[in-house]
C-alpha cells in the first residue's frame, strides 16, 4: 500500500539523488499521523467543550488522584508551558467552575489548583471520547504491532523528555 509520504520520497530521491531522504520515510509519517491526531483529539475535547490546552490541564489534575490537586509550579511541569500563560490558562478554567484555587497549607504564600466535580467529570468524559478516537487511529495495528511501535516511539522521545532544564 502507498501512501503520501512514499510519493514524496520518490519525488525527491528524483530531484535530489544526491541527498538521503530516508528519515523522511519515518518522520513526515510521524508528522502527518500528528496531525491526524490532533484532529481527533479536537473532536473529542469539542464534544464535552473542552480546548486540548483545557484538557491538558485537568487530565493532569486528574491524574494527580484524590483530592485532585496540584500547585501551578507542577503544573507547569506537566504542560510545558510558560508561568504567565499557565496563570491565564487556571483563571479561565477557574472561571468557568472547572477548577478552584486553593490555600497551600505547606506554603503561605502558595495556592493550590483543585478540580471541581465538573472538571473531573469533564475530564474523565473527554478522556473517555479521545481514547475512542486513539483506538480508531489504531485499528489496523495488531496488539503486538502497537507494543512494538510504542517501544520504538518510546526511544525517539525519550531523550527530549529527559533534557533537563
């Protein structure tokens, strides 16, 4: 079976004989399946009104386990995103009653970012709806063809997860 990405390698190896295209037969897929990706993700989220940076946010609470909470530092962490935008990012939610500050009672001076019952329960809905979509995505992969493509994803992220800084 030929795909998009097989016609463009063919077209610059053409062009370009004298250039190594391989890792455009890896990565352009790894792009193009990312976007696909981000589709679906967008369906998903949008069916329980949610953006993918809400989500983000929230599973990230969710995941933290009872009382579902987090300080906005932690946050950070797990959304790789600046201070500045992840203050906007938890007022927005806050004011749409999905999330609410808190008082670190470890740190005077530090708040603490709780989801609400309703940002729990759009969370694990959401969650529910774009693990739906994954599956879709992944249909055609066996168990073991998933395994062994998680593994070797798995090698090419974990260095850049593991920069520190």
């Amino acid at each position: 079976m030929e795909d998009e990405v097989d016609r463009l390698v063919a077209a610059w190896r053409r062009e370009r004989p004298d250039l190594d295209v391989e890792p455009l037969e890896v990565l352009s897929r790894v792009s193009r399946l990312a976007r696909h990706l981000d589709r679906a993700r967008r369906l998903a989220f949008s069916e329980h009104h949610l953006e993918p940076w809400e989500f983000d946010v929230l599973t990230a609470l969710r995941r933290a386990g009872s009382p579902y909470q987090l300080s906005p530092g932690q946050l950070l962490t797990q959304t790789l995103v600046t201070s500045g935008t992840m203050t906007n990012r938890i007022d927005r939610l806050a004011k749409k009653g999905l999330v609410e500050r808190l008082p670190d009672p470890s740190d005077r001076r530090g708040v603490l970012v709780r989801l609400t019952d309703e940002g729990r329960d759009r969370a694990d809905q959401s969650l529910a709806g774009l693990l739906e979509q994954e599956r879709a995505i992944l249909g055609e992969l066996s168990r073991a063809q998933r395994s062994e493509l998680a593994a070797l994803l798995r090698q090419l992220t974990a260095p850049f997860d593991n920069i520190p800084g």
